[in-house]
C-alpha cells in the first residue's frame, strides 16, 4: 500500500471515529472529500468494495419529523449497503415540507440537530430539494440514493425517485412497520385530553395549551378526581396487603397451635395411656409396697427328703444298732429342730 492509499485509509478511520464522537458536519460548512475523479459506479461494483480510493457516496432524504427508531434503522440500512460508504442525509427544510406535505412538529432546526446525532450519518444536508436534480447529484458526488421501494407521488409525480430509479442509482431499503411520524401524532390526538391535563400537571398554562378557559377547568377537576382515585386505590391495596398479612400470621399461628396440639396429646398418651410410663411407674411401686407390707413365709418341707434331726452324741445319722433297726425308727420322740432338747435326756 503506497502512501496515498495508507492516507485515505488514515482519513476515512478519523471520518468514522468523528461521526461516533462528535456530531455530524453540515455540507455547507465543509468541502467534499472526495478528490480522486468522480467515476460513475455500478451497484455491483460498489458491493465488492470498489473503488479503493474513495467511500461509495450514499444520499438518503427525508423529513425526519419526530426523529425515530424507524429513521434509525432506515439510515443503518444505508449505511450498510456497501462494505465503505459514506453517507449523506438530506433534510428538507420547513417551507417545502409544509408545501408539499403539511405542518411539522419539529421545526427545521430541529430536525437538522437530530439527524446529525445519528450515528450512522457522516454528513447532513440542509434545505434538500423535494426533487433530486442531476446538478445536486453531481455537486455533492452522490453514487446511489437510498429510499423505501414504495412509490413516493408528491409534487405533481407518481413517483419523485423515478428518474433515479431509471438511472440505475437507486438502491431500496426496508421500512419498520408499526412505527412513523404520522403514528405518533394520531396516538397524541387520539389522546388529546390526557396528554393536556398531563401539561397542566407539569406547568404549562392553558394558553400554552391553546385550551379554553372551561376546558381547563374541567381538566383541572379530572386532574382532581384521578388524585382521589388513586389515594383510594392506594388504600385499597394497602388495606388488601394488611389482611393478607394477617391471613398469612393466623395461619401460621392455627398451624403452631395444632401441632403444639398434637405434641400435647402424644405426649399426654405416652405418659397417661394404657401403656403409658405412668401406669407402669404406678404398677411398680404399689409391688414395692405389698412387698413391704406383707409377712415373710416359712420355708416348706419337701417330700422323699429326711427330716433334719440333731444328732446324738455318739451315734451317727442313719447307723443300726444291736437290734438291727434305725436309730430313727426308735420309740423315743425325736425333738424338735427347733426346739432346745434338755440336757437331762442326753444324759440319760
């Protein structure tokens, strides 16, 4: 790349770096930066990114009155068509629009200021003519024309794009439905008496307004009656939070107090029911008490066992004597175990 090229590369960068940075120039306040000769493109061409040396010139017009998202995107679409482009924005001024079309909203000042704060447009254009002329197209070097395909009939044509159209210039864009100028001021006139009591809430005075003096008043008292709907609304839902709340605590308390309930009731089984630790801590010491009341038994006598007699001096238990009997089967009482055997008898 030669040092011209690497120029018009650095100028072409610091063109589109101003446009995000700074506001749009006016072309009557600027020269054309388009020195290399002005050779006629194709749209073929200029899609594959021809000629190297200079942008493609795009022109787009319009009124731009209520500046949009649908001019947005209008002017994104033409500044887009080619990989380098340089676009130019033709604003109509207030004297052919109100000619040709009607009233604005915007004056043309207006109009010029938002436009040049799109980022998309590298230049604007005021007071465009309503009818492009092969010398405007020339003194501004413009390659292509940028519009909706939508025939546009105004100032005695069908279509006032159709000798560029017939020139091979004019490349289409699509519009965003739903959205316009004309859009916008039917929803304001539609609505006229809110968007009025919204400017005498805000200040402006009926003669602002354009409003009689009994359109005001009666503004004026709506104003009021919707302050008092709105308290009352406000009310209402505060009443309507607070007893929800409170539906929400006494459920909350209903639901503590049944399972405190249940707790209660099992625990009052388990101690008093019929198997309850209380029946069993009451069986267990009416036990004890009988225990401590009642006599102790003596022990009893088992049957096939002797009876457990003191033995005699001398002679052992269960030896046979002279006579071949048992010293127990003697005729002599045998005492008593518990009973003390006097001493006199044990002599003997």
């Amino acid at each position: 790349m030669n040092e011209k090229e690497k120029g018009k590369v650095e100028e072409r960068v610091k063109s589109e770096l101003m446009t995000l940075t700074a506001p749009a120039p006016f072309a009557d306040e600027t020269s054309c930066q388009c020195q290399a000769p002005h050779e006629k493109l194709t749209i073929a061409q200029a899609r594959l990114g021809t000629p190297v040396d200079r942008p493609v010139r795009v022109y787009a017009d319009g009124i731009f009155d209520l500046f949009h998202s649908g001019h947005a995107r209008a002017l994104m679409q033409a500044k887009t068509l080619f990989p380098n482009s340089y676009l130019l924005v033709g604003v109509c001024s207030d004297d052919l629009t109100h000619k040709f079309k009607g009233f604005t909203v915007m004056n043309e000042a207006e109009r010029y200021e938002a436009l040049r704060h799109c980022r998309y447009v590298d230049e604007v254009i005021r007071d465009a003519p309503w009818t492009l002329t092969p010398e405007f197209l020339e003194k501004h070097k413009i390659d292509f024309v940028a519009h909706d395909d939508i025939p546009y009939s105004s100032a005695g044509s069908d279509d006032v794009y159709k000798h560029i159209k017939e020139a091979g210039m004019f490349v289409p864009t699509q519009r965003t439905e739903g959205i316009s100028t004309s859009d916008i001021i039917t929803r304001i006139v539609r609505d006229y008496d809110v968007y009025a009591r919204r400017n005498l809430q805000r200040g402006y005075t009926a003669k602002e307004l354009n409003v009689s003096f009994i359109n005001e008043k009666k503004y004026r008292f709506q104003n009021q009656v919707d302050k008092m709907k709105e308290k009352v609304k406000n009310v209402e839902e505060r009443s309507k939070e607070f007893v929800n709340r409170v539906e929400e605590k006494s459920h909350d308390l209903i639901q503590k107090w049944e399972e405190k309930s249940r707790e209660f009731i099992g625990n009052f089984l388990e101690l008093f029911g019929p198997d309850g630790a209380w029946k069993q801590m009451f069986q267990e010491r009416s036990s004890r008490m009988l225990q401590a009341l009642s006599p102790k038994q003596s022990p009893v006598k088992k049957e096939g066992l002797l009876s457990q007699t003191p033995k005699r001096p001398g002679v052992p238990r269960g030896e046979v004597r002279d006579g071949g009997t048992d010293s127990t089967e003697s005729d002599e009482p045998v005492p008593s175990r518990d009973v003390p055997v006097p001493q006199a008898s044990i002599q003997h």
